[in-house]
C-alpha cells in the first residue's frame, strides 16, 4: 500500500530521513515514535505529497486524507460547511458527521466546539474524501486523558470498519502501543526499531501485555525511567 525506497530529505545541512526504506501493508495500522527533529511529520507530508524525497521514491494510493494535531476549521463556516468543503453531494458530509457522533453539530460554529469534538469534525472531513489511507499527525496531542482515550477509541473503531491503511505519527508511547499493529522507531533518519504489537487496536489501557512493549520503545527512544 505504501513504500518508500532508499528515501532520504534533508533541510540545509540538516538530514532527516537519510536513505529509509519502509514497507506498510493495506489495512495495517503504524505507529511513528521518536524524539522531536527524527523525520517523523516529514515521513508524513511526504506520504501526503506535501513534501518530495530529495533521494529515493515512495510509492502511495491517490486517495489520501490527513487529520493533524490542529483541526484547521474555517472560523466562518459551520461544522457542517467545514465538512461538506469542496463536496458535490452534501449527504457524505452529514454521514460522517453521524459517524462520528457529531450529528447535531452541523450548524455549530467551530469555536463553539470541545477540543475532542473538533478534532471529531477533523476525522468527520477526512472520512467524507474516501481515503484507502489515513495519516493522523498528533491526533490527540492536545487533549485531556479521558478525551484522548475516547478520540483513540474512535480512531480505532473507524479503521476496522472503513479497512484504511493507517500511519500515525504520536510522542506518546501508550497510544502507539495501543492502536497500533507495529511500532517504528524513528532516529538519525533511520528506523532504529520495529515492534509488532500483537492482537489487535485498539487495546485495553490497562492490558498487562502492554507494559512490556512501552519499555522497550522507551529504552529504543533512550528514554531510562528510575
């Protein structure tokens, strides 16, 4: 579904992604971790076609959606108008606005929104474009707890029932571990490790089987906990 080959970017004398090769299944689900500065979002915006490789060739579908960390909805519009940009057939719009529990939101105004219910409007316009695969970026960074653990309860339950390719770029190791089928490493624009997660997303929060998992990207992130 998506392929970089020998993939490298490098901004000024700065190297990013230095001669990566990464292969993602259809319907797979990956997690992107790493320090801040490892090529993360640049591996993203390049799947996007945002951003060109400076070496190398990825290979993608055409029927691409993102959702970042900011929504990004238009001040002046309605939900149901940021949703519906650039539709011909309204309808798609108030379907995934209902997919996503967001039905008596259309008329709302984006400022009049909960952080979890415009990033639930964000996943809403992604899903009326008919994506084979869906990048997130820091998805849930922004919000509390409980509505972090909902939105990844969401994010979840929608790539099973839509059978998207998924690649997501988070810091939070947790997440990863539990919406994720594999976990990659990123560091020195490399991949440093792959970690498949078993069973699948999204998982229990407390699963025993996860603690284990979270230390050993921690310790591939050189992260020591006391």
């Amino acid at each position: 579904m998506i392929r970089f080959s020998q993939v490298s970017k490098r901004y000024g004398a700065t190297v990013v992604l230095d001669g990566l090769d990464l292969d993602v299944g259809q319907g797979e689900f990956v997690a992107v971790i790493g320090r801040s500065g490892t090529g993360k979002s640049t591996l993203l915006r390049i799947v996007a076609g945002l951003e060109k490789p400076d070496q190398g060739t990825i290979s993608s579908p055409d029927a691409v959606a993102v959702a970042f960390q900011e929504p990004r909805l238009m001040p002046w519009l309605t939900v149901g108008a940021n949703v519906a940009l650039g539709l011909r057939e309204k309808s798609r719009a108030t379907a995934a606005l209902a997919e996503v529990g967001l039905q008596d939101k259309a008329e709302a105004w984006p400022l009049q929104l909960s952080g979890g219910q415009a990033q639930r409007a964000s996943l809403a316009r992604a899903l009326t474009r008919e994506p084979q695969v869906l990048l997130l970026d820091e998805p849930f960074g922004a919000l509390d707890a409980l509505t972090k653990l909902e939105m990844q309860a969401l994010v979840g339950r929608l790539w099973r029932d839509h059978g998207w390719t998924v690649v997501m770029v988070t810091h939070d190791v947790d997440e990863a571990v539990r919406l994720a089928d594999r976990v990659i490493v990123l560091g020195d624009g490399q991949i440093k490790l792959e970690l498949p997660v078993p069973g699948r997303g999204p998982r229990r929060p407390d699963d025993p089987d996860l603690a284990g998992l979270g230390q050993e990207l921690l310790k591939a992130l050189g992260v020591t906990l006391a």
